[in-house]
C-alpha cells in the first residue's frame, strides 16, 4: 500500500486519503481572513478605515513609508476636509513604521508641537503600551462586529468593517 500524497501550499493545504480508488479530495483553509487597516479616533466620530494593500487588493506590511503616504494623502485630507487641524493632537503607539525618523518629522510637520509618541512632543507614558482609544477600545469592539456573520471573503470582511465604522 502506497503512502497517502499531502500537497502543500502557502495557503492551502490540500489531502487525499487512497482507498480502492482516490474518491475523498478535502480543503482546508491555513489561515483566517485578514486585511491590514488604520483607523483614527476623535471626539466626534471614528475617522474611516484606510486598508493597506497592494495593487490586487491583497493586504500588505505597514511599513514607514506606506503609513507615512496615509498621514499626506488620506488622513490630512480627511482631517482637514472634516474639521482642521487646528487644537488636534495626534497620539500613536511605538511601532516601528509610525516612530520611524522620517514619519516623526512628517507628523510634527502635520501636528507641530502636538505628537504623543515615542520620539514626539510629549512623550509616550512608560509601560503604557495599550494606551490609545483604537487599543484600547476599538479592534476588540470591531472584531466582534465584524466576524458575526462569518465572513466568507476578504470583500466582505472588508465590508462589514466599513459598515460598523459608519454606524
């Protein structure tokens, strides 16, 4: 009796069981559905989700550059075509893409003497890791938003994050 094949992949992992003929073929997914996204919080409202992903739409790595193309093209422009700048502080957390030197010298550009981060104008509070309102409050609460339906595709994972937001 000959061992059973397994095919492997990055994403999929794919089983044949032999018996008499090759009758049963099952799929089983690797990973979950996952998508890399930003979202602000201020007084007022949740400042939409900015999904970072290449040119087919699949999710990507933060990196400083590409969080620092979102700050110039999609939260400066939010921000400014919503409310202004004037008296908003900016508030991150310590990793690596956002406390880059050139994504610092970005945001005290944007929020000149108004940066909570390591490396800003007010320093970011010692062992206090999980202190911004997205870390705190918002992934928890939409996760278990987002994932009730069961989503079946990125699309609609994506979707159900837009819907919440907007609620």
């Amino acid at each position: 009796m000959k061992p059973s094949p397994v095919a492997t992949s990055i994403n999929t992992t794919v089983g044949f069981r032999e018996t008499q003929n090759l009758q049963l073929i099952y799929e089983t997914s690797l990973h979950s559905l996952k998508t890399t996204l930003w979202c602000g919080i201020d007084a007022g409202n949740i400042i939409a989700p900015y999904f970072f992903e290449n040119d087919q739409g699949v999710a990507v790595t933060v990196t400083a550059e590409r969080y620092q193309d979102i700050i110039q093209n999609f939260l400066v422009t939010e921000i400014v075509e919503e409310q202004g700048l004037e008296d908003m502080w900016f508030q991150q957390d310590g990793a690596t893409a956002h406390t880059a030197r050139s994504t610092i010298q970005l945001l005290n550009d944007v929020f000149p003497r108004e940066l909570i981060s390591q490396s800003g104008n007010l320093a970011w509070p010692a062992k206090s890791p999980d202190l911004t309102a997205p870390d705190f409050f918002l992934w928890g609460f939409l996760e278990l938003k987002v994932y009730m339906n069961k989503p079946q595709t990125i699309q609609h994972l994506k979707g159900n994050i837009r819907h919440e937001i907007t609620i």
